[in-house]
C-alpha cells in the first residue's frame, strides 16, 4: 500500500499580544499544499468576542461627565448604538455632534450617517482635519480612562471578564485557533484598552495581532485587512484572497468593510458571519437590507451567514456544540 504523506506545513507566528503570563504566545498556522491556509479570519471583539458593555458604560459616563459638566444617564445607550460606524473617529464625531453641536437627530446612527458620515467621512477619517483632531481628543482620553477601568474590573473581580465572553463565538475562535487558521482582531477602540482585554479575555493565546483605531486613520476597517495580511505574507506565508473570512456583529461596519476591501480586487471573495442574539434581530436585519441600498449590496456581493447565539446548543460540560446542528444557528441571508 502505498504510504499517505501529510502534506500540510505547521508554522508557529509568535503574537504581538501579551498573554496574562506575561509571555507572547507562538500561534500556529497550518498551510496546505498550495502553501496557503484553508482561511485567514478577522474578529471584531465588542459584541463578537465579548460584551464589555459594563466597563465602556462606565467609561464613557465619566467622559462625557468631563465634557458636559453633569451626568447624562442616556449616554451609554446613544454611544452603544454608535458601535456599527466602523471606527472610534466616526463614534466619537457623532457624539460630540449630538452633544456639543447640538444635532439631536443624530442619536439615530442612520441618520448621522446620512446627513454627516456620508458628507465627511475623508474629514473625519484623515490626519490633519478639524474633525479628525476633534474625535482624536476624544479617543486619547477614552482610551486612558477605558483601559483603568477594565484594569480595575479584573483586579477587583476577574470572573467579571469570564462572564463577559459570548461563548459560541470565542468556540469558532478556538476551533479556528486548532485547525491553524491564523485570526487577527479590529475593532474600534484604542492600543491600551485593547492591550488590557487581550489579556483578560485570552485572545493574546488565539490571535497573531489586533488592530486598532491607531491603524484605522484614514478609513475604516478595510484599510486594515491588507495590513494584517501583510503580517503574515512578511512571514513566509501565502495568502489567498479567496480564502478570508470577517466575523462580526455589523453588517456595515465588520462585514461591509471586506466588500469594501474586495472592490480593490476582482479575486477577493469574502465568507461574513454576522453574530446576532436572536431570531428577533436576523427579522430587524432583514427589514434594514429590504430598506437600505448599501446593505443590500453588500449581502448581495458577499457570502454572509447570520450566526444566531441564542440557537447554539451548550453540551453538559457547558461548552458550545458547533457541529451538529448548524442549519439552526447558521442561516443564509
């Protein structure tokens, strides 16, 4: 008989994330024949990986305690409803238009969108614009004040990170993470607080990097994907644009972003998972791609699946089971 040889190729890409230990962990990364890795994947963190709501509650109380001169209890709920922007210059342009501009109307994000975003978008993205130098003020002192809070939490109460994790979506990270599939994080926060929730949430043992809003000037996150694609091609490792695959909560800010990335190239295919809680949201994201041009364009030009949590069977030892009912939590859009 003749002998079957592996022809896979195990590399090992040492993190730039600190682990809770202190150490940077070697991640591995399996290639094929071709030299290529069955995928690259891309997480979003807040609302994918972990819902932090606790810890950036506090912190943009305290902020915008700073900037009005009072606490405004509605804060957290408006600033949450900002997260599907696509990144923190844009969130906190839309804050500080609803709160020291006065433009109310923009506490509903679609129509910031359409009477800000879609007007000022190069402004507030780009270095050395009005705009962009406003939000970054906002950002740098977020980012302080984000990152001594959830230093606090977890020393205070480490179970709190624990809990806070989405369970079935950091179980397709680890699933991910033992087929050698190299992940990165982006996400629309700043380099300390992401530095601090690496740790704390242990994707500094899963993820080779994650990006940040420091890498987003100038656009959203599908400036990022070519970034990190280079960290593994820098490595030795080929990449195919056929092959990646973007996990997050927004269809217009995660998912959005790789169509974005693809119109830059005609080979790029993109796989999108989508989280959701429940059935009730797949119904509200169905109604907005009915209503909304540019959603609808990017179902229609990207291969997206609704990953519903709430739908995900847990085994007895509490662990998600991800293999043997996919048709109920994965649903086609």
């Amino acid at each position: 008989m003749e002998e079957i040889k592996n022809k896979n190729n195990f590399i090992r890409i040492k993190s730039k994330l600190e682990s809770l230990d202190g150490t940077f962990k070697e991640i591995p990364v399996t290639t094929g024949e071709d030299g290529t890795p069955i995928a690259v994947a891309f997480f979003d963190i807040d609302k994918t990986l972990a819902e932090l709501k606790n810890i950036h509650s506090n912190a943009i109380k305290t902020l915008f305690k700073e900037v009005m001169g009072k606490e405004i209890e509605e804060i957290p709920t408006i600033y949450f409803d900002g997260f599907k922007l696509g990144n923190s210059f844009r969130e906190f342009d839309r804050m500080n238009g609803i709160f020291v501009g006065k433009h109310y109307d923009w506490i509903d994000p679609n129509i910031y969108i359409k009477e800000r975003l879609n007007l000022k978008m190069k402004e507030i993205d780009s270095e050395g614009t009005e705009e962009h130098k406003t939000a970054q003020t906002y950002i740098d002192k977020y980012d302080d004040i984000v990152s001594k809070i959830a230093e606090e939490t977890f020393k205070n109460n480490p179970k709190e990170f624990e809990l806070s994790k989405i369970k079935p979506v950091m179980a397709l990270a680890k699933f991910y993470n033992a087929l050698g599939v190299p992940m990165f994080g982006m996400t629309a926060n700043g380099k300390k607080f992401v530095a601090t929730v690496a740790k704390y949430l242990g994707l500094a043992d899963l993820f080779i990097d994650i990006a940040t809003d420091e890498n987003m000037i100038g656009g959203g996150k599908e400036i990022i994907i070519p970034k990190l694609i280079k960290q593994l091609e820098d490595k030795g490792i080929k990449v195919s644009k056929e092959k990646l695959v973007i996990v997050g909560d927004s269809l217009y800010g995660d998912i959005g972003s790789g169509l974005r990335y693809k119109e830059g190239g005609k080979e790029i295919s993109i796989k999108g998972i989508l989280v959701l809680k429940d059935m009730k949201e797949l119904e509200e994201i169905k109604n907005q791609i009915t209503s909304d041009s540019e959603l609808k364009n990017i179902v229609k030009n990207t291969d997206v699946e609704a990953f519903i949590l709430d739908k995900v069977k847990t085994g007895k030892d509490g662990i998600p089971s991800l293999f043997s009912h996919e048709k109920d939590f994965l649903i086609k859009l």
